[in-house]
C-alpha cells in the first residue's frame, strides 16, 4: 500500500449515561501504521466482530471472529480499488447479524457477508471438470448432459 495516510474521524453516539459508544463490525482498518486511539472523552468501543486490520489493534480487535495483523488482499489500493481479491480472508468472514443487505456498490451481500465496504462476486472455489465418454461431469453439482 502507497505511505499516503488517511484519517477516518469517527463520531461516537451517546447512551442515556453520556458515555460515548463506538461499535465496530465487519470493518477493514488497513494501511501502513494502522492504529486506533481515542484522542479525548469518556469513550466504549466495541468489536462486534468480523473485523480485520493489517496490524495488531488488540484493544479494539478482541471478539473471537476478528483478524488482526491479517492483510486484506485488495484488488489494488494503491489506486484506490479496495475490492477484495479471490483468495481474501475477508470474503465470507464477516458477522451477518445487523450486516447491511448490499454494499457500497450496491451488491447485494449473501448470509455470509465478506468483511468490508465491497462483497466479492467473482468465484471462490472452482470443481473439478472432466470430460468423460462424451459427457460432462461436474462434480458436487448432479447435472449431467450427454453430448450427441
């Protein structure tokens, strides 16, 4: 990732006690020197799980489906595609309890969401694909069409 930093300012809501809540679920906190602090206040922050960061947040990133010190594996964030590659421990880890039904694009995310702004919808895993006396089998699929 290129050295360009960029800040995220959070505005934390309040409770009935004034206490200031930060909830964090299914977010990427990436990029060189990736960390987390409060600068003031009396502030909670939560993980509410399927976070990932490419550095140790361990004050933030503490719920048992969290990835910290993990790298992405976007498409290419140094010209700003955050998109997620196949092979990215993000796709399918996120939590899908209160999880928005599309993301950022629109793409509409399934019941196990991906971690991020965007889901993935390129393939994730290929079958094996033979050719057989002039059939075509997939396997784990029961389809079957005979070539005449």
């Amino acid at each position: 990732m290129n050295s360009n930093k960029r800040q995220i300012n959070v505005s934390p809501y309040s409770n009935d006690d004034r206490e200031h809540l930060v909830d964090v679920q299914n977010c990427i906190f990436a990029g060189a020197g990736t960390s987390w602090m409060v600068e003031s206040g009396n502030i909670t922050q939560t993980s509410l799980g399927g976070n990932l960061a490419t550095s140790e947040i361990a004050d933030l990133l503490n719920h048992s489906t969290d990835q910290p010190a993990t790298d992405p594996l976007f498409t290419d964030a140094d010209n700003g595609d955050f998109t997620l590659q196949t092979g990215s421990p993000a796709i399918n880890n996120g939590v899908s309890d209160n999880a928005p039904a599309d993301d950022i694009s629109g793409a509409l995310r399934d019941d196990m969401p991906d971690i991020g702004a965007y889901e993935f919808n390129g393939v994730t895993a290929v079958r094996n694909l033979k050719k057989l006396q002039g059939q075509i089998e997939l396997l784990g699929i029961p389809w079957q069409r005979n070539w005449s």
